[in-house]
C-alpha cells in the first residue's frame, strides 16, 4: 500500500510543487492581463478538434499492433481506451497505460501481458521518435541553445559533468545487461521466472511490429499522430499576439521541449510542461529564464496551452467512463457482436 502510494503521490508533488514554484514567482496580474487582453481563444477550438485526431491515428496505429498478435479489438473502444489513458494519467501518473491494457484485455478475452507488450512497444515508438526529433532539433536550433547555455555556464558545466562521467555510461551498460539476463534466463526461482514470463511476452507485443501486416501504415499513423502534436501547438502561437512572429524552427524546439516535459512522471505534465515551454520561448526573445521571475506572457501561454487541452481531456474521460459502461453491459446481455481472429476470439 505505502509504494502504491508512493508511485502516485510522488509524481503528484513534484508537478503541483513546479506549478506552485511557477505561479509564486510569475507577476499574477501581468499574467492575468495576457489571458484577457492578448489571447484570441477561437484558436483553441480548432486546436481541440486535432488534438482528437491525434487520439484517433493512435488509436488505429495501435490496432495495426493488436492485430499482429492476433487481438482484432474494433476502433471505438480503442479510441476510447485512448481517451482514458491519458485522462486516468491526470490523476495517476502512467496508470492510465495500465488500464487501457487491462481494459482491452479485458473486453478480447487475450492476454494482458501480451496487450502489455503492444503498448509498451507503442511507447518505445514514441520514444524513438522524440529522440529523432530533439537530434534534428538541435542541429537545426543549436545556435539557441549554445547561446543559452553560454548565459549560463553553471548549467552548461553540470550537464558536460553528467555526460562526460564514467558513473553515467556504467549504469546505462548495467541496465542493458540485467535487461537481456532476465529475458535469457532459465532460473527456475518463481520471481525470475515470473519476471522472464514478463519480459518474453513483452517482447513479443513489441516484436509483432516487425512482422505485422501494414508497417508501412504504421509509420504513417505515427507520423500523423506527431504531426497532430506540432500542428497544434504551431497553431497555438496564433492565438497569442506576442508569438505571431516565432519561425518553424522556434516552435520545433518547443515543440521538443515540451514533448519532454509530457515525458517526465508528473499529472499529464503539470509543471514541468510549462517549465519547458518558458525556457523554449525564452531562447527566442519571448521573456527571458529566470527561475525567481517567471515572464508572464511566457506564462500565460504555457499555462493556457496545457490547461486548455486539460480540460478536454477530462470531458473526454467523462465520455469514455460512460462509454464503458454502456460497452459492458452491452457485453453482459450478448448485444456485442462477436469477431474472430485467428485462434483467438473477440467482441
């Protein structure tokens, strides 16, 4: 119970400790005045509508993984898992993976581990590609960077300090070796066992996507899902009157930081998220990174760029609790029409 707690409590200090860090060193009126006088907020409806087709190719990239282990799960739920995912991760940082997985596997009759693995290598994807994305990046933006780190030395000097230490590179070479010990183990311990169980089956669901039917397709949902994310915070510096001017390439490395704020453990990026997009905007003239005098326009932007999308979320999770339940009764009284697929059977 106390490391349940600990999971979900932790993430949830840290982001409402940046938000509260933010809000008391940020000029509350200066920042209230931006929210009235400097945003037009029409901008926001059409942002929501990509921002639900983002959810949507997802949806249907992750199908493509199901059914290359023989789960053939219909796109509505799956959309509405999706949906849920991210509106359960408001409350409970990475839990909202844990039930979409439970909940299909659940709905198929199929193998939780396996549906697990589907999801773990969709996560690896994304991974792969903000990783791709911060390299192009910052060979396209580096000169920003160089100047930020030039303002700051100390910063530049710890991280150099990180990446240059021998501790770092034996850590990552300790990780990859015990990964690849558990998944070639035979031990016959119950744990190791249980833990080799885990980890084959993981890799199955990630191994699918190079043997599925519709790689190609893949890509493209995935391209079109990051594609969504950009467009709509490219068309965010349209509702405000202080980011007309920003270029491509500004909003890029925004876009990047702001991908890797949604990354870190906190309540669907609370604070570190806008952290994130203060210090991209400051690189490009919109405020200035000071830790003890946030910018306030700065703010208000990061602040109502997340908040926004949070409350679509929520009254997308509204949605899809609602749509559970009816797909469960529906599934109670034999009212669901039933599939196969291969071997296996689903609703």
């Amino acid at each position: 119970m106390l490391k349940k707690i600990l999971t979900y409590l932790i993430p949830l200090i840290i982001g409402v400790g940046l938000f509260y860090f933010l809000w008391v060193n940020v000029d509350s009126e200066q920042l209230l005045d931006c929210m009235r006088y400097d945003v037009n907020y029409w901008w926001f409806v059409l942002i929501a509508f990509i921002s639900i087709w983002s959810h949507v190719f997802r949806a249907l990239r992750w199908q493509l993984q199901l059914r290359a282990i023989n789960i053939d799960a219909p796109i509505h739920p799956l959309v509405c898992s999706i949906f849920g995912t991210y509106a359960v991760n408001l409350i409970f940082p990475r839990l909202g993976e844990v039930w979409r997985c439970g909940y299909i596997a659940g709905r198929q009759k199929a193998s939780f581990t396996q549906v697990v693995g589907s999801m773990v290598a969709d996560r690896l994807t994304d991974t792969v590609t903000v990783l791709l994305l911060t390299i192009f990046t910052f060979f396209l933006a580096q000169d920003a960077f160089y100047t930020f780190l030039d303002a700051y030395p100390q910063l530049k000097e710890k991280l150099l300090a990180i990446l240059s230490s021998p501790y770092t590179w034996i850590l990552c070479v300790a990780f990859i070796a015990v990964a690849i010990w558990l998944f070639k183990s035979k031990s016959q311990n119950r744990f190791i066992a249980h833990l080799h169980t885990m980890a084959r089956n993981l890799w199955d669901g990630f191994y699918a996507i190079t043997k599925m039917k519709g790689k190609w397709t893949f890509i493209i949902y995935t391209v079109l899902i990051w594609g969504c994310y950009f467009i709509q915070l490219y068309l965010a510096k349209y509702a405000f009157s202080f980011t007309h001017d920003l270029s491509v390439v500004a909003m890029l490395v925004l876009f990047v930081l702001s991908s890797i704020g949604m990354g870190l453990p906190t309540n669907g990026g609370l604070g570190a998220y806008h952290v994130a997009i203060i210090f991209g905007l400051s690189l490009y003239g919109v405020g200035t990174f000071d830790t003890s005098n946030f910018d306030p326009q700065a703010s208000a932007f990061a602040m109502l760029e997340w908040g926004l999308q949070t409350v679509m979320l929520v009254f997308l999770g509204i949605y899809t609790a609602i749509y559970v339940a009816i797909d469960k009764q529906r599934i109670a009284s034999g009212k669901t029409i039933v599939h196969t697929s291969g071997d296996k059977m689903s609703l």
